[in-house]
C-alpha cells in the first residue's frame, strides 16, 4: 500500500499514515463538494483522485525519509506531473505522438461528434491544469511561448517513474471504469456550462447589433469566463487537498461552520423592533431596512443598494443578507470594503447584530490576537486559511488577490466565495485598473456559481458601459421618493471652479473667512504636496482665535489618532454652541486641512467642506463629511479648482478630474449626486481612458492587459503549432505574479512619535536572547510605522537619514525625519547627526 502521510513520534517511534488511495478519494470528495454549486461535481472528483501521483518508488523514499527526520528536500520529488499526463494522454482530443499522427480517443467522449470533441478536449485541459498547478498556479503559455502542458508531456518518465505513478492510479486509488465514467460525466458537466453560458452571453450581449462586433465579444468573453471557472477548479482542489492535509495532522475535521441564518435573522429582527423610529430620518432608515428586507425574497443576481451616507446601510444590508442566505440557502455572507477604518465602524455593527460572535472572521491586517486564548488564536487561523467562517468581514485588497493573484492561499479560499451573498461596500473604491477583471469574476460568481453580489455605494460606477460589461440588474434594491432622499439632504453644494483656478492664497483667504462665519472648515485636497502648502499659509494668516490641523497619511497611526482626538473635541465644543449646549466658550474656530485620507471611515462633521476638483466619487464621499447629522442646521460644500495643480504622477486623479469637469460643463443645473449625474461622470471616465486600456488591468509594460489575457488575446505572444492544439493558453501564474492591488510597492518606517522614539532605542540597542521584548516592541511598531515608496525610501537614504535596524527586517528614521505637524517629512534637508536619539 501506497501512503501519502506518514507522522512518526519521536518518543515512542510509533507510526500514524494515510493511504494514497484514501487521500486522494478525500480530496476528490473535498473537491466535488466545493464546486457543487458550479455543477462540476464528477470533474471535481476525477480531479482528486489524479491530482497526486506519489504511487512511486522514490516518493514513497521521500516521505518515510522525511518522517524520519532525515535530510530531505521539499519538493525534489516530482508527484504533480502523472496525473496531467495520464488525464491528457487518456482522453485529449487531438494528442500529437512522437510519430506524428494523431489519436483521437473517440470512444471515450461519446463517438465523433465534434462538439463533443471539443468539450472533452477542454475538460481534460481543465482537469490537467488543476491537477498540475495544485500546489502552484503555472502558464498554460508562458510569454515566451513555452507550453505547460507540453512541458508535463514531454517530461523524462523514467525520471518520475510515471509507469508506476499511472498503475497506482487504475490498480489502487480507482480502476479505469470508473475514472472512464468520471470523465464522460465531466465532459457533460462542460456541455451543459456552455449551453448555460450561451444563454448568459445573449442577456448580456442583448445591445450589441453589430454582428463583427457580436462575435469577437462572445469568443473573447466565453474565454474570459472560462479561465475564472479553470481558476474556481484550481481553488477547490487547492482547498480540499490542504484540508485533508491538515485534518491527518491534527487528527480533526476542518470542515465550514455552517450558518444558522434562521437564529441570526431572529436576533437581528429583534434588535430593529427596539430601534427609535420616531424621527424623520429613523423613519427613512427603518423603511430603506424594509426595503431591503422585502427585496431578499428576488432571486440570486447583482445588484445595487443605492443608499445616502447616514441611510443606516450597515444594517439594512445585513438583513437583507440575512433573510436571502436563509431563503435561497446562502452558505456565506461576506463583507468587503476598501478602509480598514470602514470595516472597523462595519464589523462592529455588524457583531453587535449577530447573536454567535465566535463564527464571525475579520480577515485584514489590522486584527490583533493578543490577549487571546491558544483555542481562539487556533481557531482564528484555521477560519481565516480556510475562510471556513459562515460571515466573513475582509478588505477590497484581501478579495482582489483572491480572485486574480497567484499566491496559492488566496487561490485556495476562492471556492469560498461560491454559493455566499457577496457584499461590496463604497465600491466605487475599485481601484480602475481593476474593473473589467471585476466585471468578468462577478459576472462567473453570479451567473455560474449561485452567488448574490450587492455593490453599496452613493456614486454607483456605470459598470455595465465597459468593454466586458457587469451583468446587473436594473432593479434597484431600494427606492425613495424626493421627500425622503430630502431627509439626509445636510448641505449646499456650490460650483466654486473660477475660469483659471484659486491659487493657494485664494482658498487659504476662503478658508479663514468662512471660519468666521460657520466656525468649523474642512479642507480635502488632491495630494499631501498641496495640503502641506495650504496648511502652512492658512496657519500664517490665521489669528490666534483659529485652530489650524493637519491630518496626513504621512503620519504614524498613533499620531493620526491624536490629531483625531484633537478634532473630535473641538468639534464637540463647536456644535454644542450650535446647539446652545453651552454659552460660555472662548469660541474657538477650527481648519482642518487634509487630503482623501478623511472623505470615508471617519465620521466627523463641519460646518463647511471645501473639496479640490476631484472625481465625482470623490465629491460626494466629501459631501459626507459636511453637517453629517445636521449639527449645524444647514451645511455648506464648494468645490474649487487649484490654479497650476500638478497631477502628472497620479493618472487616476488627474482622468477622474477631467471626467468631473466635462460632466460639470454638460450638466451643469444637475446636483453632482443625482444618479443621472454619477452615471454620466463614469461614462466620460470611462470613454476617455478606453484608449489606454487602463480599466484592463495593463500588464508586462502595456504589452497585454489581465483582462485580454483572460479572454485569450495573447499578441504578440508566438503559439506554437504544437500549442495550437490546446483551448487553453493564458499565462495564469504571470498574471498573477504581476497582479498588485496597489501599483507602487510600500514598506514600513519605524517613527520617532510617542513611544516610537523608545522601540527605536531598544530596537537598536537590544539583545538577540532578549527574544520576547523584541517580539512585542515589534508588535507595537505597527501603532508608530509610516508606509513609504521606493523613491522615498532612495531620498531617505540618499540623505543619510534611513536607519537599518534587526539585521535590515526593521526601518527607521530620525527626528528630523518626523514632524508633529506633518509627520515623515522627505521634502526636508537634513544632517547624519539628526539620528541621534
């Protein structure tokens, strides 16, 4: 017998092991339940029993070697490669041999029928694919025309004993008639996806008259569709073989925590009965609730909550997905947004809604473990591995790179997002490189998969105008009347762009003189540069009745909290004279000057907001942050352009803004938050970045883009005739490895603000015995670390002033470096003696 895990005790040299046979048909059980929903489970289960071909004599040496603790190396032995060859060699359609000719494997696929050919060509492609990249995403065609699957063909058999990985697979893990009926049930899986997603392609193709047109969008887009569904087949054997992996090793089942919806939906309901519905705004927030209540009975699908800042969203969607995980029998709910500081505010309102705390997962870089139990820290990693939890709480960044990179653990958990109700809070925060991807993965989660997709946001991209256009309902999940929609009407917004732009001593003389009037100002500008400079001139002018802050990402987030605690508290004073809480006050005035760190997740509130031209995105999130609660009564919000403002090395403000002033001069009597508005912003947007391809996703210096890669335009790159015979040929693993949410790499800089000033000391004094100090001054460096560029990082280090710390795992700076007014400031000139601490 053939073993796939062996586990030996050190103390008592007694043996625990796993059967190859037994292994493999548990990842085949794995596989095919996970891709259920996706109607591939006898793929799925064929898959699993090839995807490991250790039945040999040298991999059976290996894994006793290593449980011996003997010296081995990971993956010397080759154990992926058998089972591609034996899934292509067995029923490809068209298999070129050494002689030339070509045999056709006919009486496996349901005779000559060429549709029939065709759909077992690809299944075998598919199956092979998963198997070979289970461990690790690789190119089908690489850029330089190498062919992955010919690689696997034309490896040395001899060498991977490929004989006796092939009789372990027909003599001990299955037999050849039940892996021939597999198959043919695999291929009829494929048969019918396509005939679904013919269907799919007439809805979304409805508009398209142009039958040129018709056809190179229906070719392309079938590809792009069929290589995230070649990705979701990778996922679920990616997961089940880990899974099972795991669950020798710790002697326990680590199967997904189901949801019970019927319990939450109860504990939810309840706690809406106890709300205020008496005012005017609490009634609009309870019927945009209702609303969305009664709009989880409709069918799975995509679509929009359009709901305004302070519509009681949060909640309102998690009903929703509450009572639609209950009715069409959802095995998740998951919560995407793009701020840390959103998911903050969301996953608490979301826990205190929520009777089972325990099965709720947080997956972003901000949660903290400590304090917690060995049980609960466990717990948490194999949730937030596995993505095992029944509600999910994660970042836009977490989400992306599930779908489109190619780290293998994000790669796994993306069978999770099968079956679940998908929540995108702002997704108007997409970043743009990203949309037509997005539109393809959403359109296979919806279409194929049983998932329910919500995109939330008060500036609905028009997502459905792109090349590869989003399948979503017109059906808007919530609709107000004009008098309800007035209830969170909190301020004016007043076009304030003069023919040739404010200067900098133009808004700062604004500024000051509406503070005397409304007492609190808040200033959002395009970059750090211009807040900087603004800042510095307002703070010149202003009498010393005026308190002028300035927030910067530039800032460690310890420091960021404090000017936070700073403006909170002054606005409090404010809005109490507002009110008439209080008389007697030294009636203080407060400029706030900041960039779009504060247009979401923050959620205080001025009297007047004075925003740079920005995309309309940008506008209305600001909008957000004007009379948020009606403090003041009546808000006031003026958008205003910077004379000379220079954008050249941030393309996506600068085309945002562009869009933003066509679509003021074509619209100029329409509010710049009226839906026909938003829709018309993108649409400009979206028009005049066509020709750069830049909602694409470009890659490999422009040459390609993601998303025509996806679809298979794969010019200029050279396919072979031998390739030719292949459906399949996207570079999955270089699409991935070149994928990034966010374009410019960061690191993270230890700051001298608050306690960081002592981290650095230690850091730089500490011993290497003095393990646990090291651990949690590590630790709390995350509260005083600045993340910066690489062309920062070179200026820093340029001038001396970039500290190496912990054998170069640790960067820091100096206290020239830092400023309490500004935080890590590059633009200053300093001297080597500034690191002194």
């Amino acid at each position: 017998m053939n073993i796939a895990h062996l586990y030996i005790d050190e103390r008592t040299r007694k043996e625990r092991s796993q059967s190859l046979r037994d292994h493999n048909r548990r990842v085949g059980e794995y596989t095919a339940q996970a891709l259920e929903s996706v109607g591939f489970p006898s793929l799925g289960m064929l898959a699993g029993i090839l995807h490991d071909g250790k039945g040999t004599q040298k991999f059976q040496n290996y894994i006793r070697n290593a449980a011996e603790g003997k010296k081995v190396q990971r993956g010397s032995v080759n154990h992926t490669f058998a089972g591609c060859i034996y899934i292509l060699e067995r029923y490809h359609g068209g298999v070129a041999l050494e002689n030339g000719n070509t045999v056709h494997k006919e009486s496996l696929c349901g005779g000559a029928d060429r549709r029939k050919m065709e759909m077992s060509k690809l299944t075998s492609e598919m199956i092979a694919y998963a198997v070979g990249a289970h461990h690790g995403l690789f190119d089908c065609v690489s850029y330089d025309g190498r062919n992955g699957f010919l690689h696997r063909l034309e490896a040395n058999r001899d060498q991977i004993e490929y004989a006796q990985a092939k009789y372990s697979f027909e003599h001990e893990i299955s037999d050849p008639e039940e892996i021939d009926f597999l198959f043919r049930s695999a291929v009829d899986e494929v048969d019918a996806y396509f005939n679904k997603l013919q269907q799919h392609l007439r809805d979304l193709s409805a508009g398209i008259h142009d039958n040129r047109i018709l056809n190179d969008f229906s070719v392309g887009y079938q590809k792009a569709i069929t290589s995230v569904l070649v990705r979701m087949v990778s996922s679920a054997i990616m997961y089940a073989d880990r899974r099972d992996t795991a669950e020798f090793s710790a002697q326990k089942a680590f199967g997904d925590i189901t949801g019970l919806w019927d319990v939450d939906l109860r504990f939810l309901e309840n706690k809406i009965a106890g709300f205020d519905h008496e005012s005017s705004i609490n009634h609009v927030r309870q019927l945009i609730s209702d609303q969305c209540r009664v709009f989880a009975e409709k069918e799975p699908g995509i679509y929009r909550l359009n709901v305004p800042t302070g519509g009681g969203k949060t909640l309102a969607v998690l009903r929703y997905a509450l009572a639609h995980a209950l009715k069409y029998h959802k095995k998740k709910i998951i919560f995407v947004a793009p701020l840390l500081t959103i998911i903050d505010q969301n996953a608490k309102v979301i826990r205190d809604s929520l009777p089972r705390k325990e099965t709720i997962l947080e997956h972003h870089s901000d949660v903290v473990m400590e304090g917690k139990s060995r049980d609960e820290a466990d717990q948490y990693d194999v949730m937030r591995d596995r993505w095992s939890a029944p509600v999910i709480i994660t970042t836009m960044v977490q989400l992306l790179e599930i779908l489109f990179s190619d780290k293998t653990q994000s790669v796994a958990r993306m069978r999770a997002l099968c079956d679940s109700v998908i929540v995108f809070d702002e997704v108007q925060s997409l970043p743009r490189k990203t949309l037509q991807i997005f539109n393809i993965a959403m359109n296979f989660l919806a279409g194929f998969c049983g998932s329910t997709i919500i995109l939330s946001s008060a500036t609905q991209p028009a997502l459905e105008g792109l090349n590869f256009p989003l399948n979503v309902s017109s059906e808007e999940m919530v609709r107000l009347t004009e008098s309800e929609l007035g209830v969170f009407k909190r301020c004016r917004i007043e076009n304030r762009i003069s023919k040739y732009g404010s200067t900098i001593e133009d808004i700062a003389g604004f500024c000051l003189n509406r503070a005397s009037q409304d007492q609190s100002v808040l200033v959002i500008c395009n970059t750090k540069r211009e807040a900087k400079q603004l800042f510095e001139k307002i703070r010149e002018d202003a009498d010393s009745e005026t308190d002028v802050v300035h927030l910067s990402a530039s800032m460690c987030k310890a420091h960021r909290k404090k000017v936070l605690e700073t403006v909170f508290s002054l606005l409090r004073r404010i809005q109490k004279r507002f009110s008439g809480a209080i008389t007697e006050d030294n009636g203080r005035r407060l400029i706030l000057i900041s960039t779009q760190l504060v247009e979401a997740g923050v959620d205080f509130s001025f009297h007047t907001v004075l925003r740079v031209l920005a995309g309309d995105d940008n506008i209305v999130q600001s909008a957000g942050r004007c009379n948020r609660s009606n403090e003041y009564g009546n808000g006031n919000f003026f958008i205003v352009k910077l004379r000379g403002e220079n954008l050249k090395g941030l393309p996506d403000i600068q085309s945002a803004q562009e869009a933003m002033t066509e679509t003021l001069y074509r619209n100029s009597g329409m509010a710049v938050d009226s839906p026909e508005f938003v829709r018309d912003f993108y649409l400009n947007m979206y028009e005049a970045s066509s020709s750069s391809r830049i909602t694409e996703y470009p890659l490999e210096g422009d040459l390609h883009t993601y998303a025509r890669l996806l679809a298979g335009d794969l010019k200029p790159i050279y396919i072979s005739q031998k390739s030719r015979q292949y459906v399949l040929r996207q570079p999955f693993e270089t699409m991935g490895r070149e994928f990034r949410v966010f374009e410019d790499a960061t690191e993270d800089v230890l700051v001298p603000y608050g306690k960081g000033k002592e981290i650095i000391y230690f850091l730089r004094n500490c011993m290497p015995y003095e393990f646990d100090e090291i651990h949690k001054s590590i630790k709390e460096a995350s509260e005083f670390s600045v993340k910066i560029y690489e062309w920062q990082k070179k200026k820093l280090e340029e001038k001396g002033l970039l500290e190496h710390l912990m054998d170069d795992h640790v960067l820091a700076v100096g206290e020239r470096a830092y400023s309490d007014l500004f935080g890590l400031d590059d633009q200053t000139e300093y001297k080597a003696e500034d690191m002194m601490l």
